[in-house]
C-alpha cells in the first residue's frame, strides 16, 4: 500500500514538473524556430538615379506607387533619431523587443479611462506590425509581441531602427523619412534641423490626421509636444527646445529631384533590377547645366526650339553632366527625345580629325599655306560657308575660320577611307555606310553623329590621342587606346587654341585670376538646321547641339553665333581645378626652317625663311618647291616663284611615298625592329671632303635594303627612298648630321656622324 502511494506522489511530481516545462520548451523553440527578417527589415524602396557622390538625381515610384527611399542609419540626422526614439520607445536601446514597463503604464492608463488611451507598442514592434498581417486583436497582439522578440534575437537595434525610419508612413503617399524630409522640406533627411526633425518624428502616429500640408495647427502641436518629449527625456537642453519651439512650422511642397530625365529613362530597366544605380554626373553641375541650355533656348524666342549639352572630365572621360533636351515636359519641341543620342549633321565640327590624321600621316604641316579658291570636282563644287575666298592662308588660320575649300583639299589627301576608318574608331557608329557613300564631304559633314559621340572624339583630342569610351555609370575605368601621337594632338591645342567669345588675351592679362586657355570648334549643317560647338583643354570637354526637333532651319543656327555661347557659358561655370589646364609640350616639338611663303621646309632657293615648331615623330618628307633657281640669262632675278593653278594638289610638292609617322614596333615586328640597323654611314662617324666631282657622296644602306623599300631623312629632313633595286646616295656637307631610315611600317633607326673641310696644305717659303 505504501508503495503504491509513493509512486503516486512521484507521478504527480513528474507531470507538474512536465506541465511548468513543456510550454517553456515551446516557448524556446518559437523563438528559435528559424525567420526570415527581410520581411520586416527590407521596404519597397523607390528606383533611384543617383549621382557620383550618391546625391539623388532622379527617382521612380515604387510597385505600391509611393516615394521611398531607404538610407542607412548614419544618412539620418541624429535628431531626427533622438526625436523618435523619444516620442515612440524612450527605453528602445533596453528592452528585448517588449517593454514591459509600457505595458504596465498602458493598462493602468486604460483601465483608469475605461478606454484605449495609450498603447505599448515598442518600435520593434510597429516594424513587425508593419511585415505582417493588420491586427487589432489581443492575439494578434500576442503575435506581434513575439515576433519583435524573435526579431531582436536576429537583428541589431540599429538595423531595426533603420527599417522603422524607412518604412514609417509619413503622410500623402511618403514612406520613410527620407522621402517625407524631400518632400516637405526640400532636403535630405541627413540636413534636417531639430524643429524640422521634431516634426517628421511626430507624424507616423497619425499621418492623416498630423499631415502638415492639410492640418498645420494640428502638425505644430504635435511637433512641439514631440521637442517637450524630448527635453523631459534630456535628449535637448531648454534653450534649445526654447528655440526650436519658436520657429515656424516651414513645412511646404518641394518637387523631388528630376534632374537628368533622359538618361534615367535610359537606365530605368537597370535601376528597376538593381535598385540604386549610381552615375559620374555631379549634381551640381547637371543642375547648372539643364539652367543654361533652358535660358539659352528661351533666349532664341522661337527660333531655336531645343538645345543638348554634354560635359565630360577630360582625364577620366566621365560624363558630369548630361542634358538630353531643354524642357523634358515640352510635347511641342519633342522635349522627351533624346538629343544628345539623336542622329543629327555635324557641319564643320569633323574638321578637326580630318586635320589630325593628315598631320600623323605626314600630309600636313600645321603652318604650311593653304590656297582657299575656287575648287570643282566635276559634280562636286565645294565652296566655304560664306561663299568667299581668302586666297594663301595658313592651315592653322584655316581651320581656326572653318573653310571648307582647304579641309576637302587635305580630306583628299589623306583619303575620306582614311579618315572614315579613324572616326568609327573613335566612336562615331552612326557613320555606318561605305566611305564611298560620303566622299570628300565627310570632312564638311554630309553624315549623321550623336552629340555624345562627337563629344567623346573631342575628348580623345583633350586627352592627347588617347581614346576611350565615355563613362556614365560608376565602374572601373576602361584601358585607353592611343589613336593619336602626343605631338599631333599638341599641334592641334595650338591650331585651335581662341579666346571664347567675350574674352579677349589683353583681359585676360590683367584679371586677377585669369581664365583657363581652352580651344574650340563650331560646326554648322546645310541649310542651318544644326548648330554645334565644342570646347576643351586638359580639364573639360563641353559639347553642344542647338536646332529643332523636325528640322526645321533656322538664320539663328549658326554654330558660333548660338551654340558658342552657350558652350562657353557652360564650360566656364564648371569647377576649377589644381592641375594645368594646358597640356606640357616639353620634348614633344623641334624646330626648323620652313619658306616663309609656303610654310614647307625651306628648299635651298627659298627667299625667305623662318623657325616652325614640327612634332617629333614628324618627319619633314615635303619640300617646298614654289622658288627655283632663275635662268642664268635673267641677270635681274635671283629666283623663280611657280604658283599651282589650283587648289587641287596645292603644295603636294616632292611628296614622296608620304609614310605615317612611326608610332614604335607591335609585337609582330619586334623582330623586325631589332633587325632594322644603318649600315652606312655608321654611327659616329667621321668623314673629310675630298672636293672631287661627284667624290662627295656615300651610299646609304641599312639591314633591310633587299626585302623593302627604305624611307631616308637627313637632320629631318626627307632625302628620298631606296629599293633593292635602286640605293640612295647623301651629298655630304660639313656639320653634324642625323641620318634616319624608315621603314612603311614604321620602324625607323637613327645615327650621328660629323663630316669636316680638308685641312688647308701647308705653305713654306723660297
């Protein structure tokens, strides 16, 4: 009997020990169980465009139609924190998820009141309301109060706080703090002072019924009641809530940043994937920008109906400013497309590269004279914008005056082949059709071109021949490629090196602070239609497009009458910077002696002669040949001057298997550059006249005479070229000389050798 009685009492010992711990069990393995915290910690951010420094540029409605914008906790203003931590949860950085202090305080306060006054909801709490199903119920209440510690388990208090001030409603359709701050106060939620930030705090509570814009009354006594808070929790001293207090309530309508809309919709599929996309535009800039081309339009009053721009940082070749049109909104001027990837005629502005390439290539020498006249091509007349001549002009003049005659003549030159194949390389992929298809009007722009495009060829030139993609999203920068020599494109800074309109060099001189030397070209279509302009040194490179959506021409579409200004206007508000602003040409030029009147290196009958400046990869293959010698019978003139009939082959004299201009060995013919060795004469050596008829010469060989045709210079000069089947022979005079040979590829070798009079015989007396 008494057995059966202990075992009783063991068993009910045993089931009231597993009736305490069964539901503690339960209790451990709901707050274990596993959760997914995104559903409470992630919100349904708005897409933003974003700028270089993570400024917001440009944003899109969210899947709910709301504006929301997540930020990480250190982008919150610390009082707007401080303010909803003391309104909402003063024990928030305490508890576990439940306060149960509040829940203490609730009930008194409700059963005191026979009503719901005041609830115990933690901020841990309203995130998990918010990631769950809407609830009034004691259960659900239940639920929640679970959940938030649950979360706690997995999450860190500023992580939670972070979803609360993203999440929270904020009135009209504003989610989180961030967008609520933009829109009632027109800045971040980072800038925020501690009225604005009291306000913002006070809101979730009621956003309906506090909503600052409808209830304003209703708004200040909440934002006030919010700073009371705040100063009985010690979060604020008394004069800073005096002062807080006393300010107006500031709150009005602000329009969300809608800077650079065209280059958003072209990135809105990335930006809805990815979320935040971020860009190199500098807000700033893009905002100065999109001001100007607009003032610059309204200016036109009805003649010019749209204008692009693009602005790019000439060392890194990043996109600071982007602005597809001058009135996104603007149905009437097709304020919506895109002109700065819109396909349009670029004028004169290819000029430049026409004039580039043939410097590479040895066609061209930037101070050699030009005849600007009557030019016919049978079906192809070409003439200048203004339809007349200026006769004998230099190359750099020419390009400086944008005459047609003497680009389409140089065009020639080189070969619109040529120059076809270097503008696609550089970018240019709207010229997709043969060369043939635009012959020697390439050069005068009878093709299409983006604006972005050119102005990316134009920042090739900046960057002195190096060539690369522009970029407008934040990513590592991409390998350049050099297109062209350093030399050429420093000639090029010298050619179109100009004041911009309104600066003249003498006012520059006296300025305090002088303005940056910049370079620029213009361009304008047949018919007016397009204007253009591009401006740049070693800092930025500006690109400009003014015209009509349809085409529609205008006298007021001249490149340097409109677009002009508003390039200069642009590229003169950018940012300054430390480093020069022109590039060094140190050891890229030498010097030498050129006609005075052709600008071609000096033959030994011209006149006249001055010092030219040549790039040092350029070899001086040309000759002049307008003077020669005069007939012995003429005692009055010393020399002959024979002038071209045309324009067409002006100054091709003694241009002989013009070659370009080394660029150094690829790998493919390294071999063949440590193959290629001067013979003879060898270096450093000596020779001595003999005075002999036809005694004075020395053959001049080199390694590869039998496999090729050798390219021969003396002191830069071009002395003509050996065959295999045919050598070459130098006439020595005294001096020191440098001998180079040349390959058509391109590989060159150099030697020294000094060549001294006889000595004088020795005289003795009878």
């Amino acid at each position: 009997m008494r057995h059966w009685l202990f075992m009783g009492l063991h068993d009910r010992r045993r089931r009231r020990r597993a009736a305490v711990l069964a539901p503690a069990l339960a209790a451990v393995a709901v707050l274990l169980w596993p959760m997914d915290t995104e559903r409470y910690l992630g919100v349904r951010a708005s897409g933003e465009m974003q700028d270089r420094t993570g400024r917001l540029l440009y944003a899109f409605l969210n899947a709910d139609a709301q504006w929301c914008f997540a930020r990480d906790l250190g982008e919150i203003s610390p009082r707007l924190i401080a303010a909803t931590i003391a309104v909402e949860d003063q024990r928030f950085r305490r508890h576990w998820g439940v306060d149960p202090l509040a829940l203490v305080r609730a009930a008194w306060q409700n059963l005191r009141h026979r009503r719901i006054v005041s609830g115990a909801s933690t901020l841990t709490m309203q995130v998990v309301k918010r990631g769950g199903k809407p609830t009034r119920s004691l259960a659900g209440k239940v639920w929640q109060a679970v959940e938030a510690v649950r979360l706690e388990l997995r999450a860190n208090k500023d992580a939670i706080l972070a979803a609360y001030l993203n999440g929270a409603p904020y009135g009209l359709n504003l989610v989180g703090c961030e967008a609520a701050a933009r829109r009632y106060f027109g800045k971040p939620a980072s800038e925020l002072t501690l009225a604005e930030a009291a306000l913002l705090a006070g809101l979730p509570k009621s956003p309906a019924g506090y909503a600052p814009l409808q209830h304003p009354e209703r708004a200040l006594r909440r934002r006030n009641y919010v700073l009371r808070r705040m100063r009985d929790e010690r979060m604020i001293s008394q004069a800073e809530y005096a002062r807080a207090v006393s300010e107006p309530l500031g709150v009005r309508w602000h329009g969300l940043p809608a800077l650079a809309p065209h280059l958003a919709m072209q990135l809105r599929p990335e930006i809805s994937a990815q979320g935040k996309v971020r860009t190199t535009l500098a807000a700033d800039v893009q905002r100065a920008a999109e001001r100007m081309v607009a003032e610059s339009v309204a200016a036109a009053r009805g003649e010019i109906g749209n204008a692009a721009a693009v602005v790019v940082d000439a060392e890194s070749a990043e996109v600071i400013a982007r602005v597809g049109a001058a009135d996104f909104a603007d149905t009437s001027q097709c304020g919506q497309m895109d002109f700065c990837r819109a396909r349009r005629s670029p004028g004169s502005a290819l000029k430049p590269f026409t004039y580039a390439l043939a410097i590479e290539r040895g066609y061209l020498y930037a101070g050699e004279t030009l005849l600007d006249s009557a030019l016919d091509y049978g079906l192809y007349d070409p003439e200048n914008f203004d339809r007349r001549y200026r006769g004998l002009v230099s190359a750099s003049e020419a390009l400086r005056q944008s005459l047609n005659i003497p680009a389409v003549t140089i065009l020639e030159r080189v070969g619109y082949g040529e120059v076809h194949g270097m503008l696609r390389g550089i970018g240019l992929t709207t010229l997709g059709q043969p060369p043939e298809r635009y012959g020697l009007g390439l050069t005068l722009g009878n093709c299409e071109v983006r604006l972005e495009e050119l102005t990316g060829a134009y920042c090739m030139l900046a960057a002195l021949g190096e060539w690369r993609p522009l970029r407008i999203r934040q990513a590592q920068p991409i390998a350049g490629r050099q297109v062209l020599s350093r030399g050429t494109c420093l000639k090029l800074y010298e050619m179109l090196a100009q004041p911009l309109p309104g600066e003249t060099h003498g006012q520059e001189a006296v300025s305090l602070r002088p303005a940056p030397p910049v370079c620029w070209k213009t361009g304008t279509s047949t018919g007016r239609r397009d204007a253009w302009a591009f401006v740049f040194n070693r800092h930025y490179v500006v690109g400009v497009w003014m015209g009509n959506a349809g085409g529609r021409p205008s006298e007021k579409l001249v490149g340097a009458d409109s677009a002009l200004p508003l390039a200069a206007r642009l590229f003169r508000a950018l940012p300054p910077k430390t480093s020069p602003a022109w590039p060094d040409s140190c050891g890229e030029f030498y010097m030498a002696r050129v006609c005075a009147l052709s600008g071609l290196p000096a033959s030994p009958f011209c006149p006249n002669t001055r010092s030219e400046t040549f790039p040092r990869n350029q070899y001086l293959n040309r000759r002049c040949d307008m003077h020669h010698p005069a007939p012995k019978q003429d005692t009055a003139a010393r020399y002959l001057e024979r002038w071209p009939a045309s324009a067409r082959g002006w100054n091709l004299a003694r241009i002989q298997n013009a070659v370009a201009p080394p660029n150094g060995p690829t790998r493919a013919s390294a071999a063949a550059a440590r193959a290629l060795r001067i013979l003879s004469p060898p270096e450093k050596a000596e020779f001595v006249l003999t005075g002999e008829p036809d005694g004075d010469r020395i053959r001049l060989r080199a390694s590869l005479d039998d496999q090729m045709p050798l390219h021969w210079y003396a002191d830069g000069m071009f002395l003509g070229t050996s065959t295999p089947e045919q050598p070459l022979l130098f006439p020595l005079s005294p001096g020191q000389h440098t001998i180079a040979c040349m390959t058509p590829d391109g590989l060159t070798d150099r030697v020294v050798c000094n060549v001294a009079e006889p000595s004088p015989s020795p005289r003795y007396k009878e």
